[in-house]
C-alpha cells in the first residue's frame, strides 16, 4: 500500500535523502498515481540525449542516410530493458545497486566497481562540458577555452536548488528536455526528410551493417545510448516515492514501468531526429562527411534556407549539456553514498566532478582546438561503453535472485533476454575498443 508521510517533511535536492518523500496516497485515480511516479525515468532519459549521442547520430545520418535508424530504435529498446530492471531492484529492496554491490561482493570488487562508476560519470560530465563550451561558441561567439570555463558556473545552479525538493528538479528536467524536442521539431520542419525513408530506416536489416563503416558507428550509437552510472542513478531514485507492503511494491514496478517507457521513448524520438535532420540535411544533399557538431551547426543555415535551424540546434545542444549537471550530480552522489557511505553536498560533488571533467576538455581544446571537440567526444563514449558491462552484470544478477528479490525476480524470459543483452554488448563494446585502439 501506498502511505504518506508527515506534512512537514521536505526533500532537499540529493535522493539519498529524500527516500519516500513524494507521497503517493492509495485513495488516488490510477492516473493521479501515475503522474505522482512520473519522473525518475525523465531524469534517467536525459543520458540518452546527451552531447556524446548528438555527435554519433550526426555523423550516422551524414554518412549512412536513414539506414542506421533501426539502431536508435533497438538500443533504445535495450535501455528501456535495462532501466526498468534498475527501477524494479530499487523497489523491491529499498536498496540501490550500489548499496548492494557494496554489500554483497567482496570489498575490493566494490572499489573497483567504485572507480568505473566514476570514471563513467567524468567521462559523461566530458561530453555536457564540450558541448555546452561549444554551444556557447555557436550562440555568443565565445571561445572555446572561455566556454569551458563558463561550464564551471552551473555548480551554483546546483547550490541554488539545494532543499528545494525533488519534484522541483524532476520540473526543470522537463523544461529542458521539451526545449530540446521542441528545438527539433523546428529543424524536422525546415529540412523537411524523406518519411518513407524514414520508416524504412527503422526496419531492421543486417544489409545496412555488411561493411566496417556503418557497423562501427552502429556500435557507437550503442555505445553511446546506454549509460553505466544511469542504472546506479535509476535504482536510487525510484525510492523517492513512499510505497508499503507487496502490494504497493507491484503497483510502484507498474507505474514506474510506465513512466520509464515513456520517457525513454521521448529520448529515442529525439535521438532519431537528430540522425533524421543529418540525413535529410547533409546526405541528401551530397554532404557525406559531416561528422563533427560544429559542422553540422555551420551547414544547417545554407542547405535548411535559413538561420532558424541552426539556431535551434545551438539551443538544443546548450539545454542538453545543462540538463545532464543535474542527472550526472546526483548519480554521482548516489554511487559515492552507495559504495562509501560518504555524503557530501551536491554542490562540492557537482565542483569535484565538473573539475575532473574540464581538465581533460581545457587541455584539449587549448592544444587541439575545434577539432578537440570531436576527438574527445568519441573517446568519452568509448570509455562509457567499456564500463557498462560492470554495472550490468551485478543488475541482472541480483534481480535474477530470488532470495534479495522474492516475488520481483525475473522471469525466465527476462532472465535470458538481459543475460543475452549483457553477452551482445560485451562483444560490440570489446569490439569498438579494439577498432579505437587499432587492434583490428
């Protein structure tokens, strides 16, 4: 059942502290309930449409056309696999995942895992620096090193929602996210795409991956779409709604299913809009090598007829970058509570991570300049593909147990599928490594 806490309770902005303070009353409609669970899955949704995705979805549609839609489109099918297994175990146990790796493995495992999870939300942190840094340059004309720098500010936007509750971010996500949609929206309208390629594009076919190019920027769309510490983040925040007893259990997994699968379905029309907008710009009109998102900016004015566009897509890019700060402070201090029992404020957690992530961006766009941005967006993705498995494994494992997760294990169908998703991604991932390192 569903219960409700006392009227003066108040949610700060970290979840860890604000476990089963958004009340959900069992007196509710079944729609009232389902808006009051809606949001955990919006801010998961936000690492689906981060800068890193922008950059291999551009090239995807420059490149390929419409063919490779139908990996947006199952990746997107696989996130939403995995983030509902993130919001069950979170649920059923009251635990996050890294409360219990934490727990459960031996200790050194839970450092390591530790230090992957870190190093996933830094790499992460990489792409929103680089590309709000450089949609600062398309927007104000600003460099790219003064860009860089300006990202540091958002640190007290964090401190500015400190003990304003967590609905009230879950509010500004939505904002965000629907200016980014909408910001695509216009861009669809002015370039105008083939609709029947595009159905087409989104039925899978092995012929579309039959050569070395477009089966590795297909990996790198899969790499890119399935965030490590989002499953850490997903599992925690679930809590942040009061539920009781297996019954309300059932009814939270249902709702959250729902919220999930709708906000990650607004993550996967994004992603496909932006490979849409490459393809019906640039490859329909012969331009096949556009695979930075600087370029892609430039060429919008001359091929769409006018500035609209690529003004549109500077917004879109600035409010994706800001609208990862929040998702990626917060999943950083849930792994840190979870793994280390440390609690830090979340502005000094948004100041530690943001200044590990603008070292690596600084250097590189000092020493490299434009060309940086590319370069390092392809190498923070690669660096989040090798994570995933880390975090996946002690997912499916621990909502395959039954004696952790009694009547919420998986099923044996889900079993096999998140166990088969685990091997295939595996195997893209060590395979996209290899072909970034040279090996193949």
């Amino acid at each position: 059942m569903f219960f409700p806490l006392p009227k003066t309770a108040t949610a700060p902005f970290c979840p860890s502290e604000v476990a089963g303070s958004i009340v959900v009353a069992e007196s509710l409609p079944w729609w009232k309930k389902a808006f009051r669970f809606a949001g955990p899955g919006l801010l998961v949704s936000v690492g689906y449409m981060d800068p890193g995705n922008w950059a291999t979805d551009i090239e995807a549609g420059s490149r390929f056309g419409y063919r490779l839609l139908f990996v947006v489109l199952l990746s997107s099918l696989a996130a939403m696999l995995l983030q509902s297994l993130a919001a069950r175990l979170g649920i059923a146990t009251q635990r996050d995942l890294a409360q219990l790796s934490s727990q459960r493995f031996p200790k050194a495992m839970g450092r390591v895992q530790w230090v992957l999870a870190e190093i996933s939300i830094i790499s992460c942190d990489l792409a929103e620096v680089l590309g709000s840094a450089l949609a600062f340059k398309l927007l104000f004309g600003l460099s790219l090193p003064v860009g860089v720098a300006l990202t540091a500010l958002d640190t007290f936007i964090v401190l500015g929602l400190q003990g304003r509750g967590f609905r009230r971010v879950e509010a500004i996500i939505l904002g965000l996210v629907g200016t980014i949609g909408i910001c695509f929206i216009v861009q669809l309208f002015l370039v105008g795409p083939d609709w029947h390629a595009v159905a087409a594009g989104f039925v899978p076919s092995l012929h579309a991956l039959d050569t070395h190019e477009p089966l590795y920027l297909a990996i790198g769309i899969l790499g890119a779409t399935i965030m490590p510490h989002n499953l850490y983040l997903h599992s925690s925040i679930v809590q942040t709604r009061a539920v009781s007893g297996e019954a309300g259990k059932w009814a939270a997994i249902r709702l959250t299913r729902v919220d999930t699968l709708c906000s990650l379905t607004l993550a996967l029309l994004i992603n496909a809009a932006i490979l849409i907008v490459a393809a019906g710009a640039f490859h329909a009109s012969g331009r096949h090598d556009v695979a930075d998102i600087g370029d892609a900016y430039e060429l919008l004015a001359p091929i769409a007829g006018t500035t609209i566009a690529p003004a549109a897509f500077a917004i879109g890019l600035f409010a994706s970058g800001q609208s990862s700060t929040f998702t990626g402070t917060i999943a950083g201090q849930v792994i840190m509570d979870g793994f280390l029992q440390m609690k830090l404020p979340c502005w000094q957690r948004r100041l530690i991570t943001r200044g590990l992530a603008i070292i690596p961006a600084f250097v590189g766009v000092v020493l490299m300049g434009d060309r940086a941005i590319g370069a390092l967006l392809v190498a923070s993705q690669v660096v989040l593909s090798v994570q995933l498995p880390f975090a996946m494994y002690p997912l499916i494992r621990f909502t395959d147990d039954r004696g952790l997760m009694g009547a919420f294990a998986n099923t044996r169908l889900v079993s096999l599928a998140a166990w088969a998703l685990f091997l295939l991604i595996s195997a893209a991932n060590a395979w996209l490594v290899l072909q970034v390192v040279g090996l193949t």
